[in-house]
C-alpha cells in the first residue's frame, strides 16, 4: 500500500467495511436464504453483509477523494500490549490462579503506558489484587481459586 | 521352610486388600465440590441446582458450589465436565439437553460413555395448554381440530430443541396432527405469545402454566407425563387421553466423569436420596412442580439412554437440523 | 383514591424495621455491582437465591429488587467515569457523560444521573402503583408485528444518533447487526457464524463488545501518542449541578421518563432501548443538536431517567402477570415461587402486602439510593485524580474479571481482547462505537420479529400496516425517514 494510503482514514474504515461486509456473506452462503416473504437463516446476514460492503466501497472511495488522514499515531504497540494483558488473564486464570492472573495482567497492561515504573507498577498490582480478592472472592463469593488450578 | 514363605505372601496379600479397602474409606469428600451447572444463572436447572446444594453440603461436610457454565444448552459444560479428574470433586447437573445435543450438534464427547451417572434428581412435567379463544377441551378434540385445520395452528416453544417444542413434536409425530412452529426466546417471550393468543398452543412447564390457568387467563389440556402431575391434579395425561405411550418430562439429573470410583458414585447417590428425603426439599422442588426422584445410578443410566433413542427418533422424524 | 389507602398500607409494610434494612441492603449491593463490569443482578441474585429460603417473602423480595435498580444506578457511575458500560442501559450514558467527566465535570455528570433516576425511580413506582394491571394488559397487545415495525423505526431513527459521519455511522450499525446475528438463530435452530465454536453458539456477549468497544478502545486512544494526554482535565469545576445544569437537565429527565415507563413495560425491550430511544429523541429536540457528544448534560439525564423509569416497570408484566420479562425477573419469579407465593395475575389479590410493600419499597430504595449515591460522588471524582497509569490497568483487570464471570469461560476473555482490538480500529478511524452497541441491540430482536410477523401472517406483508399498532409505528418510520432525508436533499441542491 502506498504510504498515502496507509494513513487515509477513509480508505481504512472503508476496507475494513468491504472486508467484513463480504466475510459475512461469503460465510453466510451455506445458510438457506429462502424468499422476502419466508426468509430462511441465511436472508439476513447475507443482506446485511451486503449493505455493509456497499458502504464500506462508498466510504472507501469517498476517502480517496477527500484523503483525510487518521488523526495522530497509530498506538500499535499500546493496543498489543493491552490485548496480550487480557488474553493473559484468560489463560491464566484457571492454570495459575486468580491472583497471579491478576498481577500479571496488571503488569503487561500498565506496561502499554508511557510512564511504565515497575516498582510501582507491582506495588500497585498488589493492592488491586488483594482489592480483588476481597470484592470478588470473598464478597461476591465467585468460585475461582486463588492460587493454582481447581 | 516354604510354608512360612507362603504365609507371608499371603500376609503381604491380605495387607494389601486391607491398605486398598482403607485407602478407598478415606474420607470423601476433604474439600470443597463443585456442581457444574450447564446454564445460566436464573433457568429453573440453575435453580434446582441451588435448591439441592446446601442440603447436600450439609449431609456431606464440605461445600457444594454451584458453578455455571452456560451455553450450547449443557454442551458446553459438558465439554470441559468429561476433562475432569473423576475425583468426585466436580459434579454435572443433567438436563435434557443431554439427550438432545447429540442429535443436533457435533459433540466432542461421548454422552453415554464419557459420564457417570449417579441418580435422576427430579422430573418435572409439561401442561399442554392453549389460548381461551381456542375451542377444543380434550385431547382428543384436539386432534380431530388439528385434522381438520391441517398446517394452521400455531404453537409456541421456548426455543429449538427445548422440550417445550419436542413434547410438540412427539404429540405431532405420535398422533399424526401438523401444526406450525413459531419459536421464541425463552419461556418468558413463549408464554406471554400465549397470553395474547399470538400462538394457541403452548407445553409450556406446569408450575407456570397452572397459575394462568387457574386465575382463568388459559385452558389446560393435559400433563405431558407418564403419570399424572401434583401440582395439577385436575388434568389428564396425554397418555391416558388417547396418544398411548406419551411422555415426555424435564428431567435434572447428576452425572461424574467417567472413571468416578463407584465408592464415590455411591456416596453421591446417597447424599442426593437423603437430601430428597428432606421435608424441606421435597417441598420447594414441589413448589417448582418437580417431583424428588432418587434412582439408582444403573436405573439413571437406562433412563439416559432412553431418553437419547427417543429424541433422536423424534429429532429425525421432524426433521430439525442443528449445526 | 382506593390507592391511596393500598400504597398507605404498602408503606406500613416497607417501613418496618426488617423491610428497611434489607431494602438498604439491596440497593448498597446492587450499586456495587453495577460499578463492576460483567457481575451483574442476575450472578448476585442467583447466589444469594438460597438466603432467601431462610427469609420471609417480602423482605427477600424487597431485597432482590433493590439488587436489581441499583445495579441501573451503579452502572452510570462506570459509563460516566471510564467509557465503561455497566449494563447495557448505561451505553447511551457514555456518549456525554464520559466526555463531561473528562472535562472536569463528573461531579455534576453523577449527580445529574442520580438525580435523574430518582426523578425517574419515583413517577416509575407511581405508573405501577396506579395503571400496573392497565398496563400490563397493554403490554400483551404487542405481537411480533409490532415489535418489527417498533425495531425498524428505531433503526431508521439511529441515524440521529451519530455525532459526526452519518455514513460510517449507520455501517457501524449495520456492523453491529451483523455482530448481534452471531449464534443460534430463534426460527430454524441454525448456529449461524459459529465456526463450530460452542462459546459462539449462544453470542457475542454484550460485556464482551461493551468493555473490547468501549473501555478498550478508549484507553488504548488514551495511551498511544508519545506526549502525554491530560485524561481527565486536573480542573474540577465543582461536584454539583450548577442551576444552568438542572435547567437543561429537567426537560429530558422527564421525557426520559415517559419513554422509559412506556418501554420498561414490553417484555423483552426494556432499559436499553428507552435510553438509545430517548438520547435520539433529544438529541432532535435539541436547540443545538451538536452539543451532544460532547459533554451534553441532556445526553445524561434523559438516558439515566429512561433506563431507571424501565427498571421500575420492568417489574409489572412480573406482578401482574406472571410473566418474566427477563432471566434476573425469572429468578425473582422462582425465589417468590420457593416463598410458596403463586405471582400471577392474582397477586395483587392475594398477597397485597407483597404487591403494595414491594411497590412503596422501591421508593424507599430509590431514596436511599440518592442518599447513598450523591455523597459518593466526592469519592468517586476523587478516584479520576488517580495517576492513569494505575487506573488503566486497574480498569483492564476489572473488565477481565467481570467478562470471565459471565460464562466462567476463559473464552470470554480471549473474544474480548479481539473485539478490543477491532474497536481500538474503529474508534481510531472516527466511527462511533455507540451506533454498532444499537444495531448489536435490535438486530436481533429485528430479525426474530419480522420473521416471525411474517411466519405468523403466512407471508403476507401486508400484516404490518393492517395492524393498528404496528401501522401506527410504520407510519411513524416513513415520516422519520422523510425528516431526516430531505433536509440533506434541500441542502445538496443548495450547495449544488
């Protein structure tokens, strides 16, 4: 993709549109459509999916014209560490426990930020942690455990 | 000297049986249980489960904790339920769905093999009920109705595959009738469809059927188990109104991982019965119109595989496709 | 005036000593959790469902219900503070509300909220102390046409909502329609985008788009520049409405109201679509339409009266008729049922001290929830003077917790952390995450009804118009559609 291309903000939100528009009906093909009047599974997704990717080539095409670009910086490495700190607490927390899911979590996700300190940051993670624990563990009753598996 | 060799492999012997036997009295359960409950919070299997679990926490010592895990109507925690060290320390809430799922979705598990079954916990029943508007009283008038007025009824469910829409399609495929499905979200959504006469048909549980009934706002029709049902005594059961051999009943069910000692099989069963026995749960399940069953683990195994032969016919008769 | 005597003796009822501090204990637990994302009423009813066998009917239900509009109340405080919807209901709250606190002004944006809902919370217990059974009725005169025709106009109606692009707002719309297709579909069975994954089977969660599309998102703009961005402005302008405030409040709280009691009543819609409706509603109204999305205090109080007026009439279709209009109401239903108490249409006749207490109880607990509230939202504004980087990841790791809690299924979590990533695209690209969280809404209950309609009338479309209700409604969407296009059209013939 041309560099140009690459920040236009039109053009991005546009192609995601076409992309999902036509996943959708491209995913939807094995469901019986049926007619307008008795619509099987398949009429709707594939009528949406199409709406979609007609507005996504509209706002694709209306991007290049106009070529506004995306306001500010992409936060690639912001956005990864934040989704890699759920993906972590998920796995985490019927393997290890929910205290160190909770920790380790905290650490990646405060790790996306800008003033990353990690004294702080563990010191920090505790206390959410043993904050945690007591809402949720001990005043809600919710079945996790602590620390290791089941 | 080979008679004392002897005698003391014969010790050694009769030490290990004796190690083994004391071994398997260890005391069961030494931490808490968890009851796995395949739906979410607020379903009346969610609600059985809640209802059961303190009593049995009290007969047995330690803690027994329901834990949902909803979705795929009791696939999902069955899933992740047959992983499970067969300690005895994780137990599943059965539910129809059991039955059904294999028929309709692709299972990564075994429904028969995989499990242990400990004991039917309750039943409950079905009241085919219908719209004030719709003019037959009995069975049998409704199905002289239906012939007449083929493929025009409506009837309601609380969803695809729920035995709300099956006990409809076995009373179809047994007495030949073709009604119209019109499906709904739940039990909430399907009733009030019936209240306004959107659907004139509807099995819905009897609990809450016999309220609107009896306060006038529905006509019930029949119960749709093998017997008749104590919080309806007033109704017939299809069976005995002319379609012979009928029944269909929500059933809640306990199940183990399969390799479950039978020790602890036992003891489970046990502690069910007993908190069946208990004036106070039998009141409350009665209350939600389930009667306390209490089988045995052999006798819950044949039910289980009734139930799967059954649906599957009735699944394939009608033609509902799942996944 | 015969009511006035049945709401003296339900106050009698709630005013006992038991009733009060079961009452208190309700609405303080149903605050908490609507702050927490993912733990809503329906996980703390079910596992306080076995107290209540040891308690007598009227407190336990007392208790129940303060659990469960305090939990409305709660979740305002999440959406005003951290873009956070706590219930679906709260969504709407984040548009202005989010954007007030960033400002420095979340101290008047929670008291509006909490006011609002009282206001709300009090002509609610009205509407059902007086026209509960009347309405109740009126609730079963909606069938699937209806409703289709309902959807549909507030579809058309959501392209109000967008704030900048109307275009890339009704996509997202459209996207969440095609989100909200996600599992079984009601009419064949059919598992549809499932991919064969049973956590997909039953949906995408609404915790798992609201935290991955709107909490996610909004901290992840939050932290991707190198300069640092002041979050929220370090200067407060004071912790209460100003006079100014509860002027432009008043209107929408009350027109929130009547929108939320009229839709808190269908079985099924309830407090999310009164709040989108009536945030749409004034955002038309409004003298100048572009304030709102950005700080509009309207866009606070509207939402908030809407969805609390909902969460008190909610309650009707369960009283008068048996009916749940929810899985959080089914279990209230059973907890009564367990009391041995048959809720059905003769309640009202039969248990009067439930009926009645029940009713001057949530006024009460709408009482005690202001006094509980406004004094909190010191604490609270002093909660966002927090350094960023400790309230980020704090909120992160609440989001997990509550987006596990839902199902207890690590793949709640690993969905979230996906939708976040989208989200983070989206919101980034300037389309609205607000539109999708509507179209995730409708979407579904569209589909279902309008095939429904049509299975009904055996494919005749005609159904739509010919029903007086459903006709009132489609011809309300043509008039909708009509004002929102031809300005556009007389405006490109101007500019032509």
């Amino acid at each position: 993709m041309k560099p140009d291309l690459r920040s236009n903000r039109d053009f991005i939100a546009g192609l995601l549109f076409v992309v999902i528009g036509a996943l959708a009906v491209a995913l939807a093909r094995d469901y019986p459509i049926g007619t307008t009047m008795r619509m099987g599974p398949g009429y709707f997704p594939t009528a949406l999916g199409a709406i979609l990717f007609l507005f996504g080539v509209y706002v694709l095409v209306r991007g290049l014209r106009s070529g506004e670009k995306v306001n500010g910086v992409w936060g690639a490495r912001a956005i990864a560490l934040i989704a890699l700190s759920i993906l972590l607490f998920g796995f985490l927390l019927d393997r290890a426990g929910m205290v160190p899911a909770i920790v380790v979590t905290f650490l990646v996700a405060a790790a996306a930020g800008r003033e990353f300190r990690l004294k702080e940051a563990v010191l920090v993670a505790a206390v959410i942690a043993v904050f945690s624990v007591a809402v949720f563990s001990y005043g809600l009753k919710l079945p996790y455990p602590l620390l290791g598996s089941y | 000297m080979r008679q004392p060799l002897v005698y003391r492999l014969l010790a050694l012997m009769l030490l290990a049986v004796a190690a083994s036997a004391a071994l398997a009295q260890a005391p069961y359960p030494v931490k808490p249980i968890r009851f796995i409950v395949g739906f979410p919070p607020g379903g009346t299997n969610d609600i059985v489960a809640r209802l059961v679990a303190p009593k049995m926490s009290e007969i047995l010592g330690q803690q027994v904790v329901v834990e949902n895990r909803g979705g795929a109507n009791t696939a999902i925690a069955s899933e992740m339920f047959v992983r499970l060290p067969p300690d005895g320390y994780t137990i599943l809430m059965n539910a129809p769905g059991h039955a059904t799922n294999p028929w309709l979705i692709k299972l990564n598990y075994d429904s028969i093999h995989d499990f242990a079954f400990v004991t039917l916990i309750a039943e409950s029943q079905n009241l085919l009920s219908v719209h004030p508007s719709f003019p037959p009283r009995s069975v049998k008038e409704l199905i002289a109705f239906s012939k007449k007025h083929r493929g025009e009824i409506n009837y309601g469910s609380s969803g695809i595959g729920t035995t709300v829409h099956l006990s409809a399609e076995l009373f179809q495929y047994m007495t030949g009738v073709k009604w119209v499905h019109v499906a709904y979200k739940g039990g909430g959504p399907g009733l009030v469809a019936l209240l306004s006469g959107e659907v004139s048909l509807y099995f819905g549980n009897v609990p809450t059927m016999i309220r609107q009934v009896r306060a006038g706002r529905l006509r019930g029709i029949a119960v749709s188990g093998p017997e008749r049902s104590a919080a309806a005594p007033e109704f017939p059961t299809i069976q005995e109104s002319g379609v012979p051999g009928y029944s269909v009943t929500t059933w809640y069910g306990l199940s183990a991982p399969a390799k479950t000692p039978r020790a602890i099989v036992d003891r489970l069963n046990d502690t069910v019965v007993k908190a069946l026995n208990s004036p106070d749960v039998r009141s409350r399940l009665r209350d939600l119109g389930a009667n306390g069953v209490g089988n045995t683990p052999e006798q819950y195994t044949a039910f289980i595989r009734e139930e799967i032969d059954k649906w599957g016919k009735v699944i394939k008769a009608a033609g509902i496709k799942g996944d | 005036m015969e009511f006035l005597n049945h709401l003296a003796f339900g106050f009698g009822v709630a005013f006992s000593l038991q009733n009060l501090a079961y009452c208190f204990a309700g609405v303080a637990l149903g605050t908490l959790i609507g702050v927490l994302p993912g733990v809503g009423p329906l996980v703390t009813i079910a596992m306080l469902f076995p107290i209540t066998f040891h308690l007598p009917a009227v407190p336990a239900i007392i208790m129940l219900a303060g659990i469960f509009y305090g939990a409305q109340y709660g979740g305002s405080t999440t959406s005003i503070l951290v873009n956070l919807p706590g219930e679906t209901a709260s969504a709407v709250t984040c548009i202005d509300g989010y954007q007030m606190a960033r400002q420095g002004r979340a101290g008047p944006a929670l008291a509006t909220a909490a006011l609002a809902s009282f206001f709300a919370g009090c002509i609610g217990t009205l509407v059902i102390a007086l026209a509960g059974p009347t309405l109740g009725e009126w609730a079963l005169k909606f069938g699937a046409a209806e409703y289709t025709s309902l959807m549909l106009m507030a579809l058309v109606a959501s392209a109000v909502m967008t704030q900048g692009d109307a275009v890339k707002g009704l996509a997202m719309v459209v996207l969440g329609l095609i989100i909200g297709v996600v599992g079984v579909d009601v009419n064949s069975g059919m598992a549809r985008y499932a991919f064969g994954i049973p956590e997909l089977v039953d949906g995408i969660g609404f915790t798992v788009v609201a935290v991955g599309l709107f909490a996610v998102a909004e901290i992840v703009m939050n932290l991707e520049s190198r300069e640092p961005r002041e979050v929220y402005t370090g200067k407060v302008t004071g912790l209460m409405p100003t006079a100014r405030d509860i002027k432009d409040a008043a209107w929408p709280a009350v027109r929130g109201t009547v929108v939320g009691s009229c839709f808190g009543i269908l079985p099924g819609t309830g407090p999310a679509l009164s709040s989108f409706a009536t945030y749409m509603l004034e955002k038309k109204l409004a003298r100048d339409p572009s304030r709102f999305g950005r700080g509009a205090i309207e866009g606070v109080a509207a939402p908030e009266a809407a969805n609390n007026a909902a969460a008190q009439t909610a309650f009707i279709p369960m009283l008068t008729l048996g009916i749940p209009a929810s899985a959080t109401m089914a279990l209230m239903l059973a907890a009564l049922t367990l009391q041995g108490i048959a809720t059905g249409p003769q309640v009202m006749l039969e248990k009067p001290d439930l009926f009645w207490g029940l009713i001057a109880s949530m006024w009460i607990g709408n009482c005690l929830l202001v006094v509980l509230n406004l004094p909190l939202v010191g604490l609270w504004v002093k909660l966002l003077t927090v350094p960023y980087r400790w309230l980020f990841p704090s909120i992160i790791v609440f989001c997990c917790i509550g987006n596990f809690s839902v199902n207890n299924n690590p793949f709640d979590v690993y969905l979230c952390a996906l939708i976040g990533v989208l989200g983070y695209a989206l919101v980034k690209l300037e389309c609205e995450p607000a539109p999708l969280l509507l179209g995730y809404v409708l979407g579904p209950l569209l589909e279902e009804n309008l095939r429904r309609a049509l299975l009904l009338s055996r494919g005749d479309p005609t159904v739509f118009v010919t029903r007086p209700i459903s006709g009132a409604f489609t011809i309300a969407t043509v008039l909708i559609f009509i004002i929102m296009v031809v300005p556009t059209v007389r405006t490109r013939r101007r500019t032509a």
